[in-house]
C-alpha cells in the first residue's frame, strides 16, 4: 500500500498496483516500458500492450494527482520512473537498514543494541512481502526478502544467545527448524541453545535429524560447519561456553574457508562514488551486472565492491574468458571444489547443475562471473537456474552486454571521467510504502526506532 501524508493513495486495478510496486521497487531508477511489459502483463491479453501501459500510466498519474502528488510519475529514457525523495519512506529500505546497522552492532560485539535493532526490523513486517503481487519479478523479489529476514532472526537469536538467553531461544528456534528444516543456520544454533541449556542429549537428537533429513532429501552430508559444531558439543570444546554459561567465541570452532576472491593488487584509486554505489547494489539485489565496453574497468571496480562487502557470505570468483561452449557449470564447479568424487557411490547421481544447486541452496553465497560476454547465452542460463533454485545465492557479473535475465540490474561502467551530478528531485510531500500488507494504515508513519 502506498499512503502520502498519512492518506492511502487508491489504484485502480491489480495491475496499476503491479506497476506502481515494480517502479518502488527500482528505487527510483527508470524501468523501461518493454520490461514492464515483459514482466507485468505476462498472460494478461492485450492486443497492443504498449497503449494499455500508456492507458495504465495515465490511471495512475490521475490517481496520484488525487492526493496532491502531481510529477509522481516521469518518463525517461524510453521508461517510466516513480520520483522519490529524501522525506519518502519505504518499508523495505527501512527493513534493511536497521538489519545493517543491526550487523554492524553485531559485530562490534554490542549485543544487546544488536538485538534491539534486529528484532525492530523483524517487527516491520506485518504480513506476507509483496502480497497479492505476481510475476517473476516479484518472486525474485520477494525470496529475498524472505531470506533477508530469515538471516536476521538468526543473527537476532545470536545476539540474545550471547546475552545468556539461550534457554528463553530455545522454543523460538524450534519453530525456526521446524519450518525450515533443510536451513542448516538456524538448525546449528539450535543445537549450540541445547546444550547451553544443559541438554546435550537433545542438541546431538537435532544434528543427527538434519543429517537424515539432508541424506534423505538431497543426498548430502551437513556442511562442515554443521559438522564441526557437532563434534564440538560431543567433545565439550570450551570455546561452545559451558552448559547453563554464556557462549564464548563460537569463532574458534573450526570452520571452513569460504570462498576464492582474488585479492586485489594495491588499493582501488578513483571512482569512489561508483565503488560505494556497486558494492550497495549488491547488498540489495540478487543479480547485478556491470556493463561497458572492453578496458573500461569492469572487473577492477567489482573486485574492489566485493572485497569491501564485509558479508558472511562466502565470495566464489568465476573467470570465463578462456571459458569455450558449455564450459560455464565446468567453471563454476571448479570454482566451488566440486568434482565428480564429491558425489559418493551411495548417494544418487546428480547431473552438474543440481550438484552445484545443492552444494549452494542453503548457503549464503556470491558468485561473480567475470567476462561473461564470452559465453553469454549458457551463463545467462546458468544464472537464471541458481537464482531460482538457491534462496540465498547472489549474482555478481561482468560483461559487455547484458545478461537478460529475470530481476537483472544493470550497473553501467563508463570511462573514467568527472561525474556528473545528477540530484534527485525532491517533493514537498512524502509517500509512505508498505509491501507488506495486513495492517491498518496509521495517520503518522512508524518511528525509525
């Protein structure tokens, strides 16, 4: 729902609605008209879609227009954009910065501050993301945030547990395992909650049912993580805090280095505004791709944006441009340190992209594919699987030519020049958007907390 000034604003239509969602969605930037009609009318029949998105955008000027918010809607650049402004308050921009200055906290080992702003952004949703909403480009969308949350319960639950609330946790995590049984996250601190409550027992009961679980479902064993958790609570390692203590540094448990990101060679000289800006899409996309022409600096600017991401993800880098026809998924396994011998002779055959698929489905991972012009159709298919079937992949690529891909944000890389300051337009009124629905609209917007 989309309020000004405490007023909800009426659209007419499931697909006014889609359209206004999909241009909050870009934040501001201009989607052009053929992917809105590429993504938003799908089956809908329309003998000319470019009228009826005309016939759509002219409803919705109209609507806005209603509720004093004339020059809402723009046109540029062979696309429409929805104005924002500084005073405009989106949920899902709100949601995601108190996750990351929950992170921040996190890490900075203020616990309790770390929990507060955690469980805040955990209390903005207030029903199902992007409810009502359909279309691919709401799927992607809405896994993301699904995700989003997900990894903030649990890093609101590692907060709590480093306070000494792990017996208070326990039910709370239970809840979590039960609905996402195949998370290995959530499942590993349940276990470590167990046996900080003195339940050794139970916490081991736990591992062994998602070792089942895995094996029975995918084939697979638990991730060394999981794997060296357990070891470490049948061993009593004190760096797990003893039973009925608070946890120490669970850090010293070993832990498997994720990852291959070439380290880049001296620092990252220029371009300051265009490194930070890269490094915050990725943050908020599932699939972002730089484009530009050949030497202009793709592949030095996103090594530079992943290496300052500060993620927990573990960061694959895949070089494609020796890559031949069909050598993409070969690339990418070997990247990951898959092979065929990874596959057990009792566990059942899996072709190469369910391989990866499992080794990555419930994994917070990057993968940045670099020179994808080489091999642009098998990689543009490769991705389009992994973001469908992996929750909590992210996509990273260089090329010289889009990708094409469902839920693609493109980041254009232009040769080094003064850039050109581009200000946002600003209104006098603010809208107020909530994708989440289930709630009253109230006439003053929630605090920032």
């Amino acid at each position: 729902m989309v309020a000004s000034n405490g007023s909800l604003i009426e659209f007419s239509g499931p697909l006014g609605r889609a359209i206004v969602a999909r241009l909050i969605l870009a934040e501001g930037r201009p989607v052009q008209s053929e992917t809105l009609i590429d993504e938003l009318w799908g089956e809908r029949a329309a003998r000319n879609p470019v009228n009826a998105l005309q016939v759509q955008m002219t409803k919705l000027r109209t609507s806005f227009a209603a509720r004093g918010e004339e020059g809402r809607l723009e046109m540029r650049s062979g696309g429409y954009r929805l104005v924002l402004s500084e005073h405009d308050r989106i949920d899902i921009v709100e949601f995601e910065n108190h996750i990351r200055r929950g992170r921040e906290t996190l890490g900075q080992g203020n616990y309790a501050e770390a929990e507060e702003g955690l469980r805040d952004a955990l209390a903005l949703w207030r029903g199902p993301a992007l409810q009502d909403m359909t279309g691919f480009v709401f799927d992607a969308a809405r896994t993301r945030l699904e995700e989003l949350r997900l990894t903030a319960h649990e890093d609101a639950v590692t907060a709590g547990m480093k306070l000494g609330k792990a017996e208070d946790l326990v039910a709370e995590l239970s809840h979590l395992v039960a609905a996402h049984p195949l998370r290995e996250r959530s499942r590993g601190r349940l276990m470590l909650a167990l046996y900080h409550c003195g339940r050794q027992t139970e916490a081991l009961d736990v591992f062994r049912d998602g070792r089942n679980l895995l094996d029975s479902e995918l084939g697979l064993t638990p991730s060394p993580e999981l794997d060296a958790l357990h070891v470490a609570i049948l061993s009593h390692v004190p760096a797990l805090g003893g039973p009925g203590g608070l946890p120490g540094d669970t850090q010293q448990v070993p832990r498997k280095t994720q990852g291959n990101l070439p380290v880049p060679l001296g620092s990252f000289v220029g371009r300051a505004d265009m490194l930070r800006s890269l490094r915050e899409e990725i943050g908020r996309q599932r699939l972002v791709t730089t484009v530009g022409p050949g030497g202009v600096g793709k592949t030095r600017l996103t090594l530079g944006a992943l290496s300052q991401l500060g993620s927990d993800a573990g960061v694959w880098w895949i070089d494609l441009v020796t890559v031949g026809k069909d050598g993409v998924l070969s690339a990418l396994a070997a990247a990951l340190g898959l092979s065929e011998s990874s596959v057990t002779a009792d566990q059942r055959p899996l072709n190469p992209l369910e391989r990866i698929a499992s080794c990555l489905r419930e994994r917070k991972a990057i993968l940045a594919f670099d020179n994808c012009e080489h091999v642009l159709d098998e990689t543009a298919f490769v991705v389009k699987r992994l973001l469908e079937t992996c929750p909590s992949a992210t996509v990273v690529a260089t090329s010289r030519e889009p990708l094409n891909t469902a839920g693609e944000v493109l980041f254009p890389v232009e040769p080094m020049a003064p850039e050109e300051e581009n200000a946002p337009r600003r209104n006098d009124t603010a809208l107020s958007v909530w994708f989440s629905t289930g709630a009253t609209p109230c006439s003053a917007p929630p605090s920032n907390g």
